[in-house]
C-alpha cells in the first residue's frame, strides 16, 4: 500500500479547507482589496466588469464549494 499519495491528499485537503474558512471569514475584506488592485492595474471600468461583478456572498459560496472539494 503506497501511503505518498493518501499523505498528499490527506495535507492538500486540508489546507484547501482551512484556506476556504479563511477566506471565508474574510471574504468582504478580501473582495475589496481585490477590487482596489484591479483598479490600480486595469483601470477603474475593466475591475467593474471583473471584480465589481463579484460579491462577498458569491465568493463566499464559491469557496465553500472548493472547500467541499478539499473534503472528498
């Protein structure tokens, strides 16, 4: 029985799922620096019609998504 592989996904797993809560918990925090970001690079009508699109609650269940990935 190869234990490198059950390891791997033991730690991927798990670091998916406590990145997701993070993310999570911080998620207005993090969609507004984002958005700050986009803006300084793209230009404030190009982060509108990428990030400015994206909600806290959207990222949020997004995540949550991933971070049911991570379990299985």
């Amino acid at each position: 029985m190869d234990l490198t592989g059950i390891i791997a996904n033991l730690v991927m797993g798990s670091l998916t799922i406590v990145i997701g809560v993070l993310i999570v918990r911080h998620r207005k925090a993090l969609n507004k620096l984002v958005f700050e970001k986009q803006t300084e690079f793209f230009g404030r009508r190009l982060a509108q019609m990428s990030a400015g699109r994206q909600t806290p609650t959207m990222m949020g269940s997004s995540v949550e998504g991933l971070s049911g990935s991570g379990c299985a």
